[in-house]
C-alpha cells in the first residue's frame, strides 16, 4: 500500500458483525492494544453490558441480542477505535473519514470532531431511541443483489417497502416491515434482483425511525463538536463535512433518509482519493469499494485495515 495517496478511513455499520466475530480483532481482550482496551470497557460502562463478552458469543440469543442499536452502536465504535488503533503506523495520513449508516459515529471519533466518550454515549443515546421504534414497528432489510435503483424502487413500490442504501450499481437496499419484505422477496426474481436478508433488528433509514429522527436531534444539537477535524464524507448526499454545522445537519434526518452509498464513494474518487482503507466487523465496505473501482479511469487501491497489522 502507497502511503504517499490520498487515502480514506471507511467504516461499517449496522449488519457488519457476525456472531463470534469479535475475535478477528484479538484472540483475548489482553491482546487488545491499550486505546482498544479503553474504548470496550468504556462502551460497557456506558452501555451497561460488556461488549467484548457479548461480542465473543456464538450462541444465537445473544447474536440477537447485540443487534439491538443501543448495544451494537457504541460496540461497532469501540471496535473502530480499537482496530485503528492497532494498525495507526501503517495508516498513515488520512484525507477523509466517512462510515456507512451508523457507522458516522466511528467517524466522528476517528476523525476527531468528537471524543472517544462523546462517540459512544451518542451511539448509545441514540440507539435506544432506535430500540423502540424496532420494538414498536418491526421490520428489516433486504439486499436485492443485481438490482439498481430504478428495478429496486419497483420492488419496493410493489412491496409497499422503501429504498434504504444505495451502495453500489447492482446493488440496492430496501426496508420496511416483515410482511413487506416477504412481499418483495416474492416478487424481486420477475424484476431479475436476488434478495438477501440483512442481519439487522429494523427497517433502518425508512420512515419506520421517524420517532428515533425526532427524539435524536437534542443529542445532535448537545453534541461537542470540535472545530476543525479530518473532513468527513456524508451519507445524505456525498457532501463533504468540514464545519460542526454541517455535520449537525447530517446527523439530523439521517434515520430516515436512504444512504447514498454511491454518492460517497463518488465525491471521495472526484476529490483524488485513491487509497481506500476499510475497518472491520466484516468485508462488506471492502467488497463495494471493489464493486465501485471496476472500470474507473484510475486504479484504486483497496485494503482492509486487518490487513496491516504487524
């Protein structure tokens, strides 16, 4: 990897993890470096669950159970925060930081608008909001693989689902409730989209959270946000964030609006980064980017950050 690009920090959100999974970052919690070490403790404090515990288990029950955004968001920054810390000398320099759907939270803390604390006590926060709107309205989401937008909005208009991501050029994601999806799973195949079910507790970034987009704007607007940091790239339209305004107006509405994954990884190509960098849980970041740089004028070099460990 070329040190010398123009690089951007990538992280995953919600449907990134995998039961178990937790020990692709350190086979114990020993082996966690310090800063690692810090942030789960601190996202178990705050949570009220220990994380790294949780995030070892293979047993369904609790597979289900850290899927609940209260418990998943403040893991998912922990693991950022943790995975960075461990590669930092072979990062080197970063450009951008941008995180997909929830994963702005990591964004924010690697980029340094907010502290460590901040990141997780807002993930936390505003993940309990979520909890009830998936308690409230059940649902979920569906890939619908080899689908763009224009046959994915079909199936969802035949479904009575919504668009939530749209990450790459065959790839596009709905949401809506159980019955809904059942409905586009049925009819996805005359539309020639395979659908695959996400590992997710609700139909996230569709109207299901409206409840969570109104509670959640008084932890935006309470939020410390520094005033200079690493700018980050919005999920709403691939703007680039460079104000804690700005990033306060991404934040508000964010749980109702698709993800424009594609816009993302557009503005970051148009601004010259050729040096794609993808933080765990999964491959999932990884695999789009990939999806993304087929075909592009200039190569880009894509690497998950596992991948620089020594």
């Amino acid at each position: 990897m070329n040190q010398n690009l123009s690089t951007v920090l990538i992280c995953p959100g919600q449907g990134a993890q995998r039961a178990g999974g937790v020990t692709d970052l350190a086979e114990s919690f020993d082996q966690l470096p310090a800063e690692g070490q810090q942030a789960f403790r601190l996202a178990s404090e705050i949570a009220d669950c220990d994380l790294w515990r949780l995030g070892l288990s293979a047993e369904q029950a609790d597979e289900a159970r850290l899927r609940r955004p209260s418990l998943l968001q403040p893991f998912l920054v922990a693991w950022a925060v943790a995975e960075h810390a461990a590669v930092a000398p072979g990062v080197g320099p970063l450009s951008y930081v941008t995180g997909h759907s929830s994963g702005i939270n990591s964004a924010m803390a690697l980029s340094g608008a907010i502290s460590l604390e901040s990141a997780l006590r807002f993930a936390w926060q505003c993940g309990k909001t979520m909890d009830q709107d998936c308690l409230e309205r059940p649902g979920g989401l569906l890939a619908l693989v080899g689908a763009g937008r224009a046959t994915a909005e079909a199936i969802a208009d035949r479904s009575g689902a919504s668009l939530a991501n749209h990450n790459a050029p065959d790839q596009t994601v709905i949401g809506g409730t159980h019955q809904s999806l059942a409905r586009a799973i049925r009819v996805a195949p005359e539309h020639g989209g395979q659908p695959v079910e996400l590992r997710v507790a609700g139909a996230f970034h569709t109207s299901s959270f409206e409840q969570s987009d109104a509670l959640n704007r008084r932890f935006i607007d309470t939020l410390e946000i520094a005033e200079y940091f690493t700018p980050i790239v919005g999920n709403h339209m691939g703007q680039t964030i460079e104000s804690p305004e700005q990033l306060r107006d991404e934040l508000r509405s964010q749980y109702v609006r698709p993800v424009e994954w594609q816009s993302v990884l557009r503005t970051l190509y148009g601004a010259g980064v050729r040096r794609f960098l993808t933080l765990g849980p999964g491959n999932v970041m990884a695999g789009l980017a990939r999806r993304y740089g087929k075909g592009l004028p200039d190569r880009i070099e894509i690497q998950r950050t596992s991948q620089l460990r020594s």
